[in-house]
C-alpha cells in the first residue's frame, strides 16, 4: 500500500520496481491509502496503524486472486 510506514512508495517500491520490472513474473501494483497490511493507512502512515483492526481491501483480494489464476494459466 502507498500507506506503508515501514515499506515506502518512493524508495522501497520504487527500487523493487526497478530491479524486477523486466522479469515477466514480476507484476507490482500500489494501492493509495493502504498500509503494510492493506487496510486503511492514516494520514501520515504511523506505527499506530498495526493496532488498528481492519479487512484486507477488497481491490487487493481481486487483484491476487486474478494474478494466481493468471498464473495457473501459464
């Protein structure tokens, strides 16, 4: 999630993103407003937002769940 306190957008992303972009099995994806552990992140991301209880969103569970059947389609 672009929310994340400990995995950031701009360095930790952005260098995953970089470093993997040509392997066809890499696929990144960010999802603004959600923390590490894609529930809602607050604004500005805090350690506070591990104690917060949350769902997966639902955007996430779609997106991996397509990426895993794509997967078994290979």
């Amino acid at each position: 999630g672009e929310g994340d306190y400990q995995v950031t957008i701009a360095e930790d992303y952005a260098r995953w993103t970089r470093e993997l972009g040509g392997e066809t099995w890499f696929t990144a994806r960010s999802f603004p407003g959600l923390g590490h552990l894609y529930t809602p992140a607050s604004d500005p991301p805090s350690p506070a937002d591990y104690e917060k209880a949350g769902h997966v969103d639902g955007k996430v569970i779609t997106l991996i769940a397509d990426w895993i059947r794509a997967q078994a389609r290979r």
